[in-house]
C-alpha cells in the first residue's frame, strides 16, 4: 500500500489541503469508546425512581390529530390506574366490570401457562420455555382491542395474545412439547406458536424480522381497501435491529393500517435496554418518521387497553400507523436456558416502579367493589389446576419422556406447496434405512403411513 | 497439559489472542459482561477491560458492519454471532463488503476479521439454532470458512483465524460444546477422556488448509467436519471397518491433497455433512474427487447429509445423519 500511494499513477495525498488539522481544539472531551452500562450489577442494591407521571398528565386528543400534537406522549408515560390503582384522566378506556374481570383472568390464566410450563421444564416434562411474568398486561389487554380479522404479529414473549385470541391452552402445550397433536408438527422450538384460524402469524426466532412483514400485512389491506388493523410485538432489544428501521420507514411511507408495539421490559438476555438505544425513549423515535409515538405504562392494564384503542381507531379511520411503547419488567430470565444471576440484580424485579399488573387491576376492581380477595383465591386455584391438568392431558398425545413418533413424511412436507421428486426420494432413503435399523420405528403406531399422501 | 472442553478452548484463543495483539477486540450479543450465551467469552471483559471485549446492540447487520470500518481501520475484530442461524441480517455485509473488500480495492483495503459463531444441530434447536449454513459462504469467493470438530483444533484454527489476514468465518459445533457426539442423543460423554481435550495454555497454531486424519484405514475414505466427525468414528467402531476419517477442519482453504491420497489409496469414499444435501459443500468435494480420482474410484461416491428440508424440531433425530446411515452408506460403497 505505501508503495502505490508514493507511485505517479496513484498520486500523493495532500495533507496541507485537509484544514481541520491546521484548528487548535477547544476545550476537548474525553475521546473513548462508550459502552454503556445498566443501573444495576450482581451485588448492587437496586434503586429504580418511581414514575413522576401521573393519570391525567396527559390528554386523549383524537384519533386522528396530527402526529405532532402527540409528541409528548411519546417522551412522558401514559398512565391510567395511580399509584393507588384508582383510574383516572382522559384515557380512561370506561371499561364495564365484566370486560376488566376478563382482562384479570386472561392475564391469571397467562400467569398460571407460565408457571406450569417452568415447573414442567425443570421436571424435564418439557424442553425450553420462555415465559412472560410481569408483562402479562402488555399482550391481554392488548390483544382484547383488536378484532378478529385483524393479523397479529407477536414475538415468543406474548402467549396472553393467542389465548385472548382463544387459541386452545392444549394446543399451545403440545406446541411446546412437540408431540403429534400439535398442529405445526413438531417444525419448531417451543412458544414458537402459528394459529391461522386466530390471525395469529407463525413466531419466527429471528427477533425483528416480522416487522417490516406486519407493515407488509398492513399494506395488502390497505390495497384491498379493508379496514383491518396489523399488529406487531417485540422487545425492547429488538428495535436495535435494521428491520425495525425498515418498518418504521416503510409505516411512515405507505401509511398503511398497524400498530407496532416496543415492549421495553428492560432486558434482551443480558443486554440492557440502554444498548439498544441510546436515547431515552423507543416511542420518541416515530416522531422522526412523521408517526405518533405513544409511551405507556404497561403494567397498567387500563392504559395499555386505551392506548391500543387508540391506535387501532386511528389505522382503522385511516389515519395511519402508531408506534406505542409499553414500559414493562421482564420478571424472568431470558428463557429456561438463562441464568440471570450472572448479569443482574437479585432484588431488580421486586423494586419495578410498575408494580404487578396483576396486582393493579386486582386492586382497581376491588376499589370498584367488583371483585374480592375470595373471588380471587377461587380464580387463582382454579386456573392453576387447568393449568396443571391440560399440562396432563397434553402429555397424553405423547410427551418428552414417551414421545409419539410422527409419520418420517412429516417431515418432507411442507417444504413446498407439492412435496418435489428430490425429497420424495430422501424420503424413500429414509424409509430404506429405518428399515435396516430397529432403533427408529418408521411409522406411528397408531397411524397408516398411507393416510398420508405425498404431493 | 489442561484439558478443555471446546467452550474453554475456543475462550483461551480468545484470551491468548487478547493478550498477543492489542488490535484483537471480541463483541457481540452478550458476549461482554455475561461472558456469551454459551459462556466462550467468560471472563474476558473482567480481564481485558470493556474497550477490549464489549457487548453490542442485538443488530447482526450492525455488528459485522461496524466490524469490517474497525478492521480496515486498523483492529482485528472478532465478532460473536449468537447462532449461526442468525447470521443472515449480515449476509450483505459478509458477502458483498467483507469478502470483496480486498479485490474491489486492488488489495489496498481488507479487513481482517473473525467472525466466530455456533453451528449445527443435537440440542433440540429446531429451525433456529440449528443450521450448517457453511456452503452459503464456501460459496463466496474472499472468504476462509472454518469448523473445528474439537478443542485443541478448535483453538489452534482460532489462532490461525485471528492472525489471518483474510476474513475467517469461525463455525462453532455446539453440539460438541461440552462433549464429543457418538450419535446418541441424550448421552454427553465427556471431553477430559479425549487426547484432542489437551490444549496448550500458550500460542499454538493450527494452519488454515490442512485437514486431519482422525484414523487411518484401507477400505473406504469418510471425509467429515464439525460433529460429523464424531458421528462417523462411531459408525466406523459400530461397523468394523477399516475405514480412513478424515476431517477437513477447513473447507476453505481446502486440503485437496489428502482427500486425493486417501481416496487414490480406498478407491471408496463417503463424505458426510450436517447441512442439507443439495449445493452442500459435499457436492464441490465430490465434484474434486471425480475429476483427481476418476481412475481410482470403485463405487460411486456416497453423501450422507441432512435432508433438503428445514432443519426440524421434533424430528431431530431422523433429520441429522445417524451413525446407522453412514454405516449403511459405507455398507453400499463397499459392496458395489
């Protein structure tokens, strides 16, 4: 390389051209590379600053005002139920006691999926579970204000989406054994759900991915003129990636009908919130692509229900798509294969300013006289034994520890719309071979290998 | 000698590569203050400091991009990708910008990174952290593609990787992570009882281009990378042959040489690779074999591969080549 910059053909740079060398520096910073840091480590006490937003900080303007007139909510918190759990403001959804006594037990029955599949892991009853405690209210509540032709894209981390939805606890079970009765056959890894029949989108792993896909979605309704609404769901790790970039673009473009949600529960794995951006706030960045941002406290089942509200009407009226930031705690660890010891506080989850959702809602609809510790209790046992006993049930289509063997063609279809010739031969290969070895049973017990056509 | 597991092993290159080269940095998706999902990089941030090794934004595009500006300005980055499944967000980056940095300049710009990843099915991964996606790069002219099968090749290539000057694609078996792979599913037999798990605490290199004869033998050439290495050693010890393995470490360079030899000497070969079959790296090597050993060959060439479907969760099992395929594909070669 030096000796074709001193080359005639090549040229010699002229470093008297170049002017900012010949400007003495004023007052320089350090110059270092930053990497930033979460508040807290193993070993610290944790401190979080309680949320200086109140209800009624902030007004409901309408469904379709300028994005600017929402530049605020996309920088403060929207908030609904005080600190007292006593609702309050103009984004009071004015839900009947009926429909938030639902929301408490979607966000329970969530809550109890969670607990039994853990329990289940640690058993070896199950392979890997990601769960979604403390975040409950950020799926229910959003996923009840949505209608049912609408296409939802959730990320692995919001099972309370498909069973708002009415996705069968079952299904989800055998989904995440993995046994013949899940109807995805066994493709993927658990929590990985796909439910056609609920306008639920197949989960993808890669995170961010299906953003772009929703804006997508939003955009053949929107050429087919229909009023239905896309719904997206990450974390907060999430919008580091380009996809979430190109959605955002692609939204503020087309205008198509969706809402895309940041659930910034604070953590992606061991990587801070605070790495994925380096600003304050995920909603505050739609303001740079002419969206309204809408910041809310998603442990707040009231405020995440009215800010959904809100940007459904406003897709549906036309007005475009919403980015809406749900402030959130991920209780858990990343997954059963986490251990979050290793990267953060022990009394971090406890100290949330957040709360409990489900506390929270408890709370407001005992305030109201709709709800008592006793009706809770009765709610709490029963929905642990469903629980626990569709757990049991679903093992019965075959479980870790006594698999039922899917048909070997299973797993060469689906590949394409006609199994091809190439994969029916890796087929018969298959065949041929199992037939020589006694330790894998080519066909099911159960079931006729000729049921099942191939092409 | 200590021994490691691949994990340890692939963590002292890191650390000796740290302390050799003030130019070496290591990041990626938790792979700073957690020490990497898979624990490679335990420690380091602690030793080195978070200017040395430091976590990135959950971005692959961005960290394979930001790594090819820190390495043509100077640094020898070696970026994690968490799986290798996860690499695609930066296949522009890799294909279009690192592998074609050096030639679209006329050699005045490259840069010289490492990107390690974990590859390769066993762990009931499913469609996600599964993949062999190596003959996607194979197949990208200005990269070297590497795939250790244990830990004291896994830390030797990481040296060699490192100080290449070429970009390295690193592929990591994690399957093989905490111990060698015979094929059967639940069992990890530990590596301390394998003569490969004593690693050098120093520098040491293993060079890039030259494959491994696991085993020598007379009867029939098996050609393997990464876990199918293990896979077949056992199908050999099931079925009783003589069979020579041979491990190929790396795919790109490639030891042309010693597969030739071998296979002059067999006049049978089997080549057994994880990724599904069609356009794998199996079909360049037996497109070489054909043409260097057309005289000496007895059978056609055998490929026991994954099935051309994605890679399954429940069906796991039936998917990845068993040791029973490559014993009944060894059992054809011989017997035509």
């Amino acid at each position: 390389m030096d000796d074709s910059s001193t080359s005639p053909l090549v040229g010699k740079p002229h470093p008297a051209a170049c002017y900012a060398g010949m400007v003495s520096l004023r007052d320089p910073l350090p110059l270092e590379l930053h990497v930033p840091s979460p508040p807290h480590r193993p070993g610290d006490t944790p401190q979080f600053t309680p949320f200086a937003e109140q209800p009624g900080d902030l007004p409901r303007p309408d469904t379709l005002a300028p994005f600017e007139s929402l530049r605020d909510h996309a920088t403060s918190l929207i908030r609904v139920l005080d600190d007292q759990s006593v609702a309050a403001g103009e984004w009071n959804p004015q839900l009947t006691p009926q429909q938030l006594r639902h929301g408490l037990e979607m966000m329970l029955r969530v809550r109890h999926f969670d607990a039994r599949l853990i329990a289940m892991q640690r058993q070896g009853r199950v392979s890997f579970h990601v769960t979604s405690r403390g975040e409950e209210a950020s799926a229910v509540a959003g996923a009840m204000a949505y209608a049912h032709r609408d296409i939802l894209f959730p990320s692995y981390r919001q099972p309370g989406l498909m069973l708002v939805r009415g996705m069968p606890i079952l299904a989800m079970m055998c989904q995440i054994i993995g046994n013949h009765f899940d109807h995805t056959n066994g493709r993927q890894m658990p929590v990985h759900y796909s439910w056609r029949a609920g306008n639920v989108v197949s989960i993808s792993s890669p995170v961010g991915t299906q953003w772009p896909q929703a804006v997508g979605a939003a955009m053949a309704f929107a050429y087919r003129g229909e009023r239905h609404v896309v719904g997206v769901w990450s974390g907060d790790g999430t919008a580091a990636q380009g996809d979430f970039h190109h959605a955002l673009n692609f939204a503020s473009v087309y205008r198509p009908p969706c809402v895309l949600h940041v659930v910034d529960n604070q953590w992606a794995i061991s990587t801070h919130r605070a790495l994925a951006t380096g600003g304050r706030t995920f909603a505050g960045r739609a303001d740079a692509y002419n969206l309204p941002g809408l910041r809310v406290d998603g442990n707040d089942f009231l405020a995440v229900y009215a800010a959904e509200q809100w940007a459904i009407e406003r897709a549906r009226r036309g007005g475009g798509p919403s980015l809406i930031e749900l402030v959130t705690y991920r209780c858990e660890a990343h997954s059963t294969s986490d251990d979050t010891s290793q990267y953060r506080a022990n009394g971090e989850p406890a100290c949330w300013p957040g709360g409990d959702p489900i506390e929270r809602l408890k709370q407001h609809l005992v305030g109201l006289g709709e709800w008592c510790d006793e009706s809770h209790a009765l709610l709490n046992t029963a929905l642990e034994q469903e629980a626990s006993a569709t757990f049991e049930h679903a093992e019965t289509y075959g479980s870790l520890a006594n698999p039922s063997e899917m048909l070997p063609i299973t797993m060469f279809e689906d590949v394409y719309v006609r199994t091809p010739d190439h994969l029916q031969r890796q087929f018969e290969e298959l065949q041929a071979e199992s037939a020589e070895n006694d330790s894998i049973p080519p066909t099911l017990p159960f079931a006729k290998p000729q049921q099942r056509a191939v092409g | 000698m200590p021994t490691m597991n691949l994990i340890q092993a692939i963590r002292s290159g890191l650390e000796v590569m740290l302390e050799r080269d003030p130019n070496v940095c290591v990041f990626g998706e938790d792979v700073g203050y957690f020490g990497g999902v898979f624990r490679a990089t335990q420690g380091l941030q602690q030793q080195f400091g978070t200017r040395r090794v430091f976590d990135t934004p959950l971005a692959e595009g961005g960290i394979i991009a930001a790594a090819i500006g820190m390495g043509l300005n100077g640094l020898r980055p070696v970026p994690e990708i968490q799986f290798a499944d996860y690499m695609y967000p930066a296949f522009d980056q890799i294909t279009n910008e690192l592998a074609k940095l050096r030639y679209r300049s006329g050699g005045e710009w490259t840069a010289p990174l490492t990107i390690r990843t974990p590859c390769g099915g066993g762990i009931r991964g499913g469609l996600f952290h599964s993949q062999s996606p190596e003959a996607y790069y194979t197949h990208t002219p200005g990269l070297c593609v590497v795939m250790p099968s244990n830990p004291f090749d896994a830390k030797g290539l990481l040296v060699s990787s490192i100080e290449c000057d070429d970009p390295v694609i690193f592929f990591e078996p994690k399957r093989l992570y905490r111990g060698p792979f015979d094929g059967q599913l639940e069992r990890v037999p530990p590596w301390r009882d394998q003569p490969s798990a004593e690693v050098p605490e120093g520098h040491y290199r293993v060079p890039l281009g030259k494959a491994s004869i696991v085993r020598p033998g007379e009867e029939v050439t098996i050609i393997a990378w990464g876990t199918m290495v293990h896979v077949a050693q056992a199908a050999i010890e099931d079925a009783g042959i003589d069979a020579e393995l041979i491990d190929l470490r790396t795919l790109i360079p490639l030891d042309l040489a010693t597969i030739t030899a071998s296979v002059e000497k067999t006049g049978h070969c089997v080549v057994v690779h994880e990724a599904p079959r069609t356009s794998g790296f199996g079909a360049e090597i037996v497109a070489l074999i054909q043409q260097h050993c057309f005289y000496s060959l007895e059978a056609p060439i055998e490929r026991v591969t994954g099935w051309d479907t994605p890679f399954p969760h429940a069906q796991e099992w039936q998917y990845m080549p068993s040791r029973a395929r490559i014993a009944q594909a060894v059992g054809r070669s011989l017997a035509a």
